[in-house]
C-alpha cells in the first residue's frame, strides 16, 4: 500500500515535532501550558495542528487506495500532503505567513480531492 509509506514520512514528522515541544519547554523550564511563551507557544501549535488534520488526511487517502485509485494519484496526495506539513511545520515556528498559508492549501487542497476521489469512485 502507497500510504504506508507517507504514513512513515509523517509519523518521523511527528516525532520531530514532538520532541522540539520537549526541547523547548525544557529551554524554558516550563511543564504545562506555555506560559504566554511565543516560541513554547508555536512549537505547541505545529504540533497539535498537525495532529488535527494528518491523521483524518490518511484516512481519506487510504480509503481512496483501498478504494482503486490509481497509484499514480495516490502518490501526488500523499506528497502533496507531506508537503503542506512540512511548509506549515517550518512557516509557524519561523512566523512566516506566506509559507504557513502555502502550507494550509496543500493541506486542504489534500483533503479536498481526497474525498472527491471517494466520491468519484463510487460512481466510475
């Protein structure tokens, strides 16, 4: 299955993200909230929204695997997906907007063709 593979690509992202929280409330010597710290505050923020909407992309995806989309489609979803995460990862721990919203539209431009393909497949 193609989405196993960005399923690990993402996973290894997570883990990045994951442990650069840790890092920096450890910098700053703070365990829970983030304490109106800006930087603890973006690193909690690229993680928690890429766990907001990665594990609902996959899903989709995998559904359009499973449901005989073409490989060659699988593959341009699973990158495009990669993508966005990474552009958004990199835009909101740097504050940059344009890259963060570059990152928001492959996002959603993943999301939304995945469910077109599920819808489309069921009548093709």
């Amino acid at each position: 299955m193609i989405i196993s593979f960005y399923a690990a690509i993402l996973a290894f992202m997570y883990i990045y993200l994951s442990i650069n929280v840790v890092k920096v409330r450890k910098s700053n010597q703070i365990s829970l909230g983030t304490n109106d710290n800006p930087q603890l505050l973006r690193a909690t923020r690229a993680h928690g929204n890429f766990i907001e909407y990665v594990p609902f992309a996959l899903i989709l995806i995998f559904l359009a695997e499973y449901q005989g989309l073409s490989s060659h489609y699988c593959h341009i979803l699973g990158t495009l997906l990669v993508f966005g995460r990474v552009c958004h990862s990199i835009a909101i721990n740097d504050n940059t907007l344009k890259l963060r919203v570059i990152g928001m539209l492959a996002t959603f431009a993943t999301l939304a063709l995945s469910a077109l393909a599920l819808l489309l497949g069921r009548f093709f």
